[in-house]
C-alpha cells in the first residue's frame, strides 16, 4: 500500500486540479508495483485514476538480482499478483 501520506498528497493534488479544470482531467500513474493492493487501486480509482503503467526492470531473474527490498515478501511473482 502507499504510504497514507501518500495518498493524502494525491487525493490534495486532484482536488486542486479537479477544481481548476472542471474534472475535466484523465489521471494516470506509474510505478513499480511493489507497494500496491486492492486497497490502494480502489482509492487510486476513487480519486480519477484511470490508468496505470507498472515497470520492471527485466525478467524475473534480473528483477530479483537488481532489486534488495527491506520487505523480502516483495516479490517478482507479488508483483504480479498485485
């Protein structure tokens, strides 16, 4: 999940942004997946997001060797599953 700071930064942005632009404003983001849920995609969408992009660095044999997570439960296959 984002941090609840986070969240609250974006919620803020598209509020702002919402009201400058009439809500006329597609929403997209992009990240490595590692720290998104369910949870975190309904608020994501609640918010006006309508896509999303979600990098990896390569297979997972590259991905595993590259990336050192604190949280070892952050997995390639996590990330898919995400």
């Amino acid at each position: 999940m984002l941090k609840p700071s986070r969240i609250q930064i974006i919620e803020y942005i598209t509020q702002k942004l919402n009201t400058r632009f009439n809500g006329d404003i597609v929403y997209s983001i992009i990240t490595n997946g590692s720290l998104m849920t369910k949870n975190t995609v309904k608020k994501l969408l609640g918010l006006g997001v309508k896509r999303a992009q979600v990098t990896f660095d390569g297979d997972k044999s590259v991905y595993e060797e590259t990336k050192n997570y604190i949280d070892k439960n952050i997995t390639f296959e996590s990330i898919l599953e995400n």
